[in-house]
C-alpha cells in the first residue's frame, strides 16, 4: 500500500515505571497513512504517544523520524519535529480566551504587544476546519462544552505545520457530526503526506478511518493488520490473550435484597430513560460505548449531574438525591471516571484525600485527629497495597493505578454499601487492575452492591454477575454469565445507532 521510506519507525521502545509499560515495542509509519493503535487500558499506547510527543523519555529502544535518529526531550521539541499530540486529557486553559488556547505558546505579537486582531483572524480560520466557525475565538474556553473544548485542541494540533499527528481518544467527547468533521480533517492530512497515529477503543471508527491496526498487550505490539481485512472477533482475542477469558459459569456467590433501584432516569441528551436494580452482593456490569450514557447515568444517581426526571430508590425507600451529599447520605459512594479531575485533591495528601469523605469521623471537638487520619489511611491503603512513602506523599506524586488505589480507599473508609465504579482501571498496569478486581469481588461478599462501568468487554466478563448495555442513553441488552458473549453485548452496544439510523432514513 505505501512505499519508500518510513516517516516513523521505532524498534524495540522500552519503558517502565514501577512495571514495565513498553516491551520490545517496534511500530512503523508511512507518509500519508492512519495506523491505529488498539489494546485494553493499559496496554502502553498512551505511554507511546507520550515519549513520541516528547512528554515522556524512554529507558531504550530506538526512534527514527524520516530516516533520521529521533529523540525528542519536550513537546516544544516534538513540534518543532513537526510532530503534534492531542492527548487524551483535555488540557484546555479555561480561563483563556479559545484563541490563546489554539496557538498558546506561538502567539503573535508587534512591539512586544499581543496582536489581537490577527490572532482572532488566524483562529476563527483554525476554528472553521474543526466545524466551530459560528464560535466567537475571543470567547474563555471554559464557557465551553467538554466536546467543544476537545475540538478546539484538534484546532490547536491543525494549526502547526504538522508532519506526524497522534490523536489519542480524539472522539471521546464528540458528537457523529463533530466526529465526521475530525474524519474529514484526518482524511485532508493523508493527502497531504502527514502520517496519523489514531488512539482508540471504538472499533467502529478505527476500522472506519485506518489503513493498518496494530493491536498491544501488556507493552507489546502483538499483531498488525491490514484495517479493511480486520474482524472485531480477531482484533478482540489479540487484545485480551489468554488472561482474561470469558466466564461462561453462574456465580455461587449469595445475594440479598434490591439494594439499589432506578426507574426511568433522565438526565440531558445522554441518559434517556433508564432503569435498572442492583442487589445486595451483587456485581452489575454497564457497557456500551463511548458516549452511550454511561458515566452520564452514574453521575445522575450520585447527584454529580442535574435529574431531568426518574425515581432512585435504596432498600426500596425512594430517596431524594439532588447533590453528592445527598447520595453519600443515602449510601451511596462514586469512583468517578476522570480521578484527576473529579476524584482527588493532587496538592494535597494521601491522608487528605483517604479521610476527604470521612471527617466528622476524626474530629474531636471541632478540631481534626491527625493520628486518626493517619491511622484510617494506614489501614485502607495497606488493603490496596498503595505505593507510597509515607501517607503525606501528595495525590499528585503517585502513579495513576496507585492514585486510583486512594480514591478506592475514600469510599472503603466511608462504608458506603452502595458503590458506583466508573472506568475503575482505566490507564493502570496489569498488576494494579487485579488487586481491584479482588477489592470488587471481597466488597460483594461482603454484601456491598457494586455497579461497575468499563470500556473492557472482557473485563465487566470477568467480574459481573449481570450485564447491562447501554447504547443512545437506553438499556438495550441484559445479560447474565449463561447468556453472554462479546458479539452479543457489541452487537447491543451498537443498537442504538442501529436504531436511530433506520428511524432517520424511514420515511
């Protein structure tokens, strides 16, 4: 399919940090192609854009960038290498004007003054390309959407003169529209020779848009194919392996009673009417996809979200939940998604954070227990095998797995009996998932209900006693262990779609 030399090729990349992340990793780019990068979390694709960008130095392995030895030390110096990311973590300035986020750091000035009126020309210009033309640039991007802030850093990566762009979950946040609008862009860049390094778990896309697809595991590059030729069956089996199979047989575990009840939730365009029971004991599992209304659904019960209607019931006495002090009142405790942003307090402690839910518990007379702190937070993070220095080590210092760890153990200390999980392990090793998957199944023997939310079919397989698939913000499938299969819950999960293209092409 392509020819001559290549624009990328990297040869036996390493990294670790506490484990290893990349092993022996070899990939290889051509002018003008997309080459998706697929695989669990987990799996090192992040930490391969992240050393690509100059984000993150590698401990060995080889880069060579159009023939020429490649070893980027910043971001600035990847770009100016003509090689641009848009990572998976918005890093939008939301006190910024949208302009001064698109070309921060390169913006134009006369006389040691910042030129406005060609600074708003060039970024309504970058603004158009994205589908945003209508957006005013002067505008403080934190008055945006969280799709539209996304699109602005696509705007930001399309203004460089780009030679390799790497897009990282670009579509996560976005719209059909908005995706199609970023395909046109991608599809713009490949005539013109840029080559394209496409992150992502939406299968759907990746075949939609790649020319070729490797897929990872545990840091290692495990198979490449041609994209028009891949199946999703064969791109599943390489990226689970062997270690997580399905689990065809019925849990003996006991359950109690309906611990938790919604009936007819609503909340915005993402959650349309949802209901579902959890039990005492009992792990249930959401898929779906991206955008589907999962995290969405979560956040309405935990009262993160506004409710536009519905009914949440504990122990089958209706409850009303309208913040997060509510649903802690009522039991109920959320692992959110984004742990950085809505689940820790990184300047502060691992102390801080563990005991956050749990003051009035060490306080004595209005004044705060520190020994008591410490001893909660020792006990919890001993459970999760937290790696830390001491519990004064700040949030922000650790891992992501042992970050995740800490926001676990703020929920443990509170004994919520209700738990919502939200992506528990995305973007932690291999070995930090399994300790949470034991905390999952020790939490449903000890009649805890536990709702968990995972992108990782084989995952939710692996630890839920139920399946629910979400899809267009509805329930489309229930699955139990006799039940499922991963072509089932997929075909579930594109439903939705399925549906709402059939209702717009009837007549």
């Amino acid at each position: 399919m392509f020819q001559g030399t290549p624009l990328l090729q990297v040869t036996r990349l390493q990294k670790s940090y506490n484990v290893p992340v990349l092993v022996d990793f070899s990939f290889a780019l051509q002018h003008g192609e997309v080459h998706a990068l697929v695989g669990s979390n987990g799996a090192g694709k992040s930490t391969f854009a992240r050393i690509l960008s100059g984000l993150t130095a590698r401990d060995g392995g080889e880069m060579q960038l159009e023939g020429r030895p490649y070893n980027p030390s910043s971001k600035r110096e990847a770009e100016r290498a003509g090689v641009i990311i848009v990572l998976q973590e918005l890093n939008v300035i939301g006190t910024m004007s949208i302009a001064e986020n698109i070309f921060l750091n390169r913006l134009p000035r006369q006389g040691g003054f910042l030129r406005f009126a060609g600074l708003h020309e060039a970024a309504r210009k970058a603004l158009a390309r994205v589908g945003l033309g209508a957006v005013d640039p002067a505008t403080p991007a934190g008055f945006l959407g969280v799709g539209q802030q996304q699109l602005v850093e696509v705007a930001g990566a399309l203004s460089h003169s780009c030679r390799l762009l790497i897009l990282d979950e670009p579509t996560a946040a976005l719209t059909d529209p908005e995706i199609e609008q970023l395909f046109g862009n991608i599809r713009r860049l490949q005539n013109e020779g840029v080559g394209v390094i496409y992150v992502s778990h939406r299968m759907d896309e990746v075949r939609r848009i790649a020319d070729r697809i490797t897929v990872m595991r545990d840091g290692r590059a495990v198979a490449t194919c041609n994209a028009s030729e891949a199946t999703l069956g064969e791109l599943v089996r390489n990226m689970v392996g062997h270690d997580l199979p399905e689990r065809k047989t019925t849990l003996v575990r006991p359950m109690g009673e309906v611990a938790l009840r919604v009936r007819n939730l609503r909340a915005g365009e993402r959650v349309r009417g949802v209901s579902f029971e959890v039990r005492h004991g009992e792990i249930l599992g959401i898929a779906g996809l991206i955008g589907s209304g999962r995290t969405e659904t979560l956040r309405a019960i935990f009262g993160a979200d506004a409710k536009d209607g519905g009914e949440i019931l504990v122990d089958e006495q209706p409850v009303v939940i309208r913040n997060p002090a509510d649903a802690l009142r009522a039991g109920i405790g959320l692992v959110p998604e984004d742990r950085k942003r809505d689940g820790l307090l990184l300047t502060q402690s691992i102390r801080v954070n563990t005991t956050l839910s749990t003051i009035a518990r060490h306080a004595r007379s209005g004044w705060l227990d520190a020994n008591a702190e410490t001893k909660t937070t020792e006990s919890f993070c001993g459970r999760l095998q937290v790696c830390c220095t001491s519990p004064e080590q700040t949030a922000g210092e650790l891992s992501g797995g042992n970050q995740q760890k800490v926001v676990i153990a703020r929920w443990l200390a509170r004994d919520c009996p209700i738990l919502l999980f939200d992506e528990p392990t995305r973007g932690i090793d291999v070995a930090a998932k399994h300790v949470i998957y034991q905390l999952l199944r020790d939490l449903a023997a000890e009649f805890k209900a536990i709702v968990v939310v995972s992108s990782e079919l084989v995952e939710l397989m692996a630890l839920c006693d139920r399946i629910l698939v979400l899809s267009q913000g509805q329930i489309k499938g229930e699955f139990t262990p006799d039940e499922w299969t991963q072509e089932k819950i997929t075909r579930a999960a594109f439903s939705g779609y399925l549906d709402r293209n059939e209702s717009a092409t009837s007549p």
